[in-house]
C-alpha cells in the first residue's frame, strides 16, 4: 500500500479518471444509486456531485424509491442530476 498522509493517492493503482474519456462517455460509465436503504435527498446529492460528479455518468432510483417520494423531490433530484451532466434510470 502507498497510503501517505495528507495524500490523495492512497494505492498505487491508476485513478478512476486514468485513461478515460471527457462526458458524455459512451464507455467506462459509473452509476451511483440511490436513494435506496440510506435517505438521498437532494442537498446530500448536490454534496456528492460537487466533489465527484465528473466521475459520474448515471443517477440510478433503486428500488422503485421514486415512486414514495414527493414529486417535487424527484424532480429537483432529477434536475440536479442533469446539471452535473449525468443521466438518471429508474431502474429495471
């Protein structure tokens, strides 16, 4: 392990970013899910997206969690996904 602290390389593998390409990817593509056993709300996503939303290509709904939350949450979840570039599943 090539673990330094104060480091961001903890591994001395490639990062995730190694060797691929700008989005829209066609390949390489990363999901993220939720929300799903864990509350994902909107505030929580936008932290996430903030920091890694260039690593993220797909938002995926798990579970059909879509279906019991306020239309209104979807959409803003939906619509901040489309701000970072990414698009969102449903599921399936």
């Amino acid at each position: 392990m090539d673990w330094q602290f104060g480091s961001f390389q903890s591994y001395s593998f490639p990062s995730a970013s190694y060797d691929r390409p700008e989005k829209p990817r066609q390949h390489g593509l990363t999901e993220i899910r939720g929300p799903y056993f864990s509350v994902m709300g909107p505030t929580y996503l936008e932290d996430i997206l903030e920091s890694q939303g260039n690593f993220v290509d797909v938002l995926k709904f798990s579970g059909g969690t879509f279906s019991l939350m306020p239309k209104e949450k979807v959409k803003r979840i939906t619509a901040l996904a489309h701000k970072h570039g990414i698009s969102v599943n449903s599921g399936g």
